[in-house]
C-alpha cells in the first residue's frame, strides 16, 4: 500500500508541474508534436481523446484492438502509443510485451491510460515495459503536456542512443576499448572492445589489474605497469606502446593512454587501441624508406642520415672512420650477357657476403646499381680500412653460379678518410668515388687511397655527362665511314657507321671515350637511334649520287638491343629516309647473344624486317662456335686481336681458321677487323674471309671523301709463292 501510494503522490505532483508550465513553454512545446497511435476499444472514449490529440496538434492513427495496433506498426511505426489499460481481445499488456521484444519498434514510447484505482494495472505497466500512465478520467490538458514532454524525452533518448552506437562503432572499428582501474580497492573494468581486442571467452573476467597485465608481453610489462602507477603520483604521462597476447597467444601491438579519473585520485582510466596493422604499416613504410627492397641492406636514404649523424659524433669525440665506395667489377657484361634477374641475383649474393665480413660497428648500404658504401667506424689508421676492403675483395671474388655459368665476381673499392678526405657526406663521397675509379684505371679487382690529385678527374667525368646531354642538341655528332672491302674483287662492298662527338674544348672524341657514359646517364637509346636515322640518310644521299647500294652497318648497343622498341625504331626509319632493309646490317656484341628470351625474339624481329645482323667482335666474349647454330644472324666480325696475333701466333691462326669454316658450314659471312698490313690481308684471304675493314685501306673517313675511295678501287694481285697456297697484294690505285 506504501508503494502504491508514493506512486499516486509522484503521479499527482507531475500533473501539478504540468499545469503550472508556463504558455511560452506551451507554445514552444507544440515543436515536440508528432504522429500518435490511439488504441482503445471503447469508441466513445477513443473519438473524444482523438479529437483532443487532434486539436493539440497532434497526427493520430486510431486502433479498436490490440491486433490491429499490430497491424498499424507493420506498415507506419507512430512517434507515441496511448495505450488503454483493460481491453477485452488483447489486454494492452500484451501488446505492450509484443511491441518491446520487437526490436524495431523498442524505443517508441508508450503510455497507459488507466483507472485512479486500478494499481495492479500500473504496476503491471511498468512490468510490461510502458514508458508512463495517465489516470482516467483524463484531463486532456494535461495529456497533450505530459504527451510532448514524453516525446521529447523519447527524441532525447533517441539522440542519445544514436551517438553512443556511433561512438560504439567508431570504437569497434578503430579497435578502441577503454579500462578503469581502483587502486584503492583494485577493481578493473574493461569495456567489451577490449574483451574483442583481447579475444576473451565469455566466462574469462579480468578483475584485478594483474589479470591484465598477465596478458602484456614480458619484455613490456614492468614498462606498461610502472607507467600506469605513475599516473597516481601525478606524473606527466605520455602515450606508449606496447605488445598484447590475447586469449589465442596471437601477439598484437596497442596504443594506451591513460590519466586519472575526473575528482578522484586513486581511479586510474585508459584507453586501449590495437594498433597492429597500422605497426605493420609504418614498418612497411620504414623498410622502404630504410632499406633497399632488392638486397635488403640499407638504402641511400638510410646511408645518407647514418653518415650525417655518424659525422657529428666523430667530430663531438674527435674519431675518425673511414667510407668505402664499391663498385663490381663488370657487372654490365653480367646484365647484358646473362639477364637482368641474374644481375640482381649478383647483387643480393654481394649484399650477403659484404654483411659476413664486416664488423658489428661497421655499415653497408647499396646507393644504386652495383655500387655499395661501407663506412668503417672507429677506426685507428687508414690500415684498418684496407683490411676491412681485403676482406671484402676475397669475400666477394668466391665464385657463383648464375644460371648455368660459374664466374667469380670482381669489384673496385675506392677509400676515404674522415676527417682527413672530407668533413662532410658530399665530400666524402666525392674522394670515395675518385679512389674507386683510380682503382679500376690500376687494373680492377683492388682498392685505393683517395690522393688529392683524383678530384680533377672526378670532376672531369661530371663534366662529360653534362657536356653529353646537350651534344645532342647542338648537333655536335657526326659519323665516319670505314670501307668493308671485299678481297676477291678489291671493292668496297660495305662501310660501317662510327660516331665521332666534336667536343667544344676537347677536339673530336672516339666512342670509347663516351660511349660507356651514354651508357650510365642513360642516353644511349637516343644516341643509337641519332646513328641509325643518320646513316641510312647518308646511304641514300650515296646512292642519289650514283654510288653503288652499299651495305651499311650501324652498332647497336646491348641497352638498346634490349629495347622493345628497337623494332619498331628500325622500320620507322627505313620508311622515313627510303634506304632499303636488305642493305641494313645491325652489329651487336657477343654479350647480347649470351641473353636468352626476349633478346633470341628481338633477333627473330629484325631478322623478319629483312635487315642483317653481325655479331661484333666474335672471340672475346662469352660466345661459343656450338651456340651459332642456334642464332638467326648473317655474319661474324672477327674482332682485331685475332687479326694481330694470327701471323705470330700459331694458335691465334687455327683457331681463326676454326671459326671462318664453322661460319661458312654455318651459311654466315665473315668480316675480319683491324687489318694493318699485306701479310694480314693475304692471310686472310688464304683462310677464306671475304671481306675486312682497317687502316691497310682507309681509317674511317667523313661522308664526302667516301666517293671518292669507292671510285678508287683496290686491285688484287696474284702470285704463286711456291708455298701451296696463294697471297694476295692489296694496292692502293692512284
């Protein structure tokens, strides 16, 4: 009875609260007006209290039944439910329990009306989930107050739903829980995306904050516990990181925050944020900012930053140390003959052995390419750096195997002196680099001592790639022409293409004092394609002339051999100056026929255009006589060693004889280069070699003195020596 009358007086004292609002809030109140759903099965009451509603401002749907109260909610949910407590089909309490274990329809309010008497009824209300009751006989008045207020305590209710599921799923998706901890009686809350970070069973509870830190890593523990304590002393705190095991010992990493709870000093909160992919991520980051992703070692950048502050500890300590610049030996030879994976293989094979001879202090990091940098730290004297360097020529002279082919690699490692060489990284690296190309003049294979003097020479070849980049543009090539003449008939069949670079202060430069910086800067492409477009122009302004079709060879480098456009270039070029396929030889080194793949598809490319290929320099690379049958080409240029040895060296002589047979049997041509004498060229044509190029007939010669050496003719002459063989005199008409 005491309870039921506290209701009534609670009941009483709301009605005379209602009454007293004032008409402002009346009026600002009507806001709060919305769809409302009448339920009772007495039409008499339901008509006037609809009509009531109605004139409050309020939208009503009207139901006769519990069932098609139902009914209603199916297809139009209302703002608010007056529900009657005593109805004869379904009893309102029904239809309130259906409406609440529906969980869309969960937070529509819903009021009951009810007899002054009738108790048990409001008890049973509030049982079944009702949000209020209102007496009968109702004051209308009051309803329509007590009707917007629950409204907007409902809207209210709702806003306040909504943002804690947005900060609830905001915390599930940044993996953000939250904990707090007594002290003083040392209880633990965790929040339930905690217990999803931790993966925790249902039954597992973490009261203590012992229980949680049984699940932080061992090396992290003592760390994460000191730092929580201290928030208790009032310490500054700082964010830290740390290692989790959770429940399935799968080890994650958190971000944790902490500080004391609001007017308490004891309650310690936290938050808690499994930060493991973004971990992952930034040590992604790291890794490819830090570290080359092919060898693994350090990166320039990483090598740039380590010397940098390596540099400022030697000079606060007054220590020395020492850089070495290491560049392989050929490695060029190794990409062009046996293939870019190859090369990298090499690569990461060097990386290894750099790492196995270095000391604990020392650092190696790969620049670019094939060059590395080793800084020796701490070191006594420049002695300590050639042993460190000794070690890594014997280290990395071992040998390999790179597909099917054993070689040994071979480097040039330059040395540098802090402080003596350079007090800064740039200048360092500058005497570092200077040594190390000193090293590779010496003969390769070695290191050496930056000397003063090799700056020039260091700035020299920084000059030459900035010259070469703008040669181009102002026109400052130009090709020479060397005949290619044929022995039996004394005529010049053919010429070959060499580019000459008219430098502005250093006169007119062979190729081999540019060819291989074209090369490195990556000009090379461009310079080929300047070679092929200008020789087939000549060819054709020969033949305008009244020249016979001569045969025109151009070199081709084996970066441009390999590039996939080089077909495409050549048919270009062909249609735009008119020079026929046909009378195009294309001579590329004895490296290119080492890569199989795409360079045997690149062969077969330019084969299919008509022109001619020649393999350049045949006998000094890797080539055999066994892999010529495997080759579309059309002839071999016997490289000018072969030329020079052949009439002192026995063996130079069978094995030139060897390769002008296999060629022949083969159904190739054969060239022979560098031929300086009669005595060559007699030999030659008692091996039958056709055709040869050198100084005995004409040095190569510029565009407009060729006529005139095709017009000359070169006559043979034939003599029995009475040795069984026949010689040839060479000489030169007029």
């Amino acid at each position: 009875m005491r309870k039921t009358f506290n209701i009534l007086q609670l009941n009483h004292r709301c009605e005379k609260s209602d009454l007293e609002e004032s008409e402002s809030e009346l009026q600002s109140a009507l806001l709060c007006s919305g769809r409302i759903l009448l339920v009772d099965d007495d039409h008499g009451c339901r008509l006037a209290t609809s009509e009531a509603l109605k004139a409050g401002g309020f939208s009503v749907d009207e139901a006769a039944s519990g069932e098609e109260a139902l009914a209603i909610f199916e297809t139009n949910v209302p703002d608010m439910v007056l529900l009657d407590a005593l109805m004869k089909d379904m009893d309102s309490f029904e239809v309130c329990q259906k409406l609440r274990n529906n969980r869309h329809y969960s937070r529509v309010p819903i009021l009951m009306v009810t007899g002054l008497e009738d108790m048990d009824s409001v008890n049973l209300a509030f049982e079944s989930g009702a949000d209020g009751f209102i007496s009968k006989p109702i004051n209308f008045t009051v309803l329509i107050h007590r009707l917007r207020f629950q409204l907007r305590a409902a809207q209210d209710a709702k806003a306040l739903h909504e943002s804690k599921e947005r900060l609830v799923n905001a915390q599930r998706l940044a993996k953000l829980g939250y904990w707090r901890w007594d002290a003083a009686t040392d209880e633990l809350v965790l929040s339930d995306e905690v217990s999803l970070i931790l993966k925790m069973q249902q039954e597992t509870s973490y009261e203590h904050i012992d229980d949680y830190l049984a699940h932080i890593h061992a090396e992290d523990r003592e760390f994460v516990h000191n730092s929580i304590t201290s928030v208790l002393t009032g310490a500054p705190q700082q964010a830290v990181d740390f290692r989790l095991l959770t429940h399935d010992n799968k080890e994650i990493i958190v971000h944790q925050e902490m500080d004391l709870a609001p007017d308490s000093g004891s309650v310690v909160v936290g938050t808690v944020q499994d930060i493991t992919r973004q971990h992952a991520a930034e040590q992604r980051i790291r890794q490819l900012a830090y570290f080359d992703e092919l060898t693994g070692i350090a990166s320039r950048a990483y090598f740039y930053q380590h010397t940098g502050d390596l540099i400022k500890g030697a000079l606060r300590r007054s220590e020395q140390f020492s850089l070495l610049y290491l560049d392989l030996d050929g490695f060029k030879d190794i990409n062009d003959s046996l293939g870019h994976d190859a090369g990298d293989e090499l690569l990461k094979i060097v990386a290894q052995r750099l790492q196995q001879v270095l000391r604990d202090s020392d650092f190696v990091a790969r620049l670019s390419g094939d060059e590395f940098c080793i800084l020796v730290d701490n070191i006594k004297d420049k002695y300590d750096a050639a042993d460190v360097s000794k070690r890594c020529l014997i280290e990395i002279n071992k040998p390999i195997i790179l597909g099917q082919n054993n070689i040994c690699p071979r480097c040039s490692i330059g040395i540098a002196h802090f402080p003596e060489d350079g007090r800064d990284l740039q200048a360092l690296l500058k005497a570092a680099d200077s040594a190390m190309y000193a090293a590779k003049g010496e003969g390769k294979h070695r290191y050496a001592f930056y000397q003063p003097a090799l700056t020039s020479l260091a700035e020299e070849r920084l000059q030459i790639e900035q010259d070469l980049r703008l040669a181009i543009e102002r026109n400052e090539f130009e090709l020479h022409y060397q005949p290619q003449v044929e022995l039996k008939t004394g005529t010049i069949v053919g010429v070959e293409a060499l580019i000459r670079w008219h430098h502005p202060e250093k006169g007119l430069l062979s190729p081999d004092k540019f060819i291989h910086v074209a090369e490195r800067i990556g000009l090379i492409k461009q310079l080929g394609d300047w070679v092929l477009e200008t020789a087939c122009h000549q060819a054709v302004a020969w033949r305008e002339m009244g020249l016979p079709r001569l045969q025109m060879a151009v070199n081709i480098s084996p970066t441009h051999f390999q590039d996939p456009a080089l077909a495409a270039t050549v048919v270009r070029i062909l249609a735009e100056t008119g020079w026929q396929a046909a009378n195009l030889e294309l001579e590329v080194t004895e490296s290119v026929v080492q890569t199989t793949g795409d360079n045997i598809d690149m062969f077969n490319n330019l084969r299919a255009i008509g022109l001619k290929i020649a393999i350049d320099d045949f006998g000094t690379g890797y080539s055999s006589l066994a892999s010529l049958k495997y080759l579309p080409i059309n002839c071999l240029k016997i490289d000018r060693l072969f030329v020079i040895d052949m009439l002192k060296d026995p063996e130079s002589s069978i094995i030139l004889g060897a390769i002008v047979n296999v060629a022949h049997a083969l159904g190739h041509g054969v060239i022979a280069e560098g031929v300086e004498g009669l005595d060559q060229a007699v030999a030659l044509y008692g091996i039958g070699c056709e055709v040869v190029q050198g100084y005995f007939f004409s040095r190569p010669v510029v565009a407009e003195k060729l006529p005139g050496l095709v017009q000359q003719n070169f006559k043979p002459v034939t003599l029995d020596n009475g040795k069984g063989f026949t010689t040839l005199s060479v000489l030169k008409s007029g």
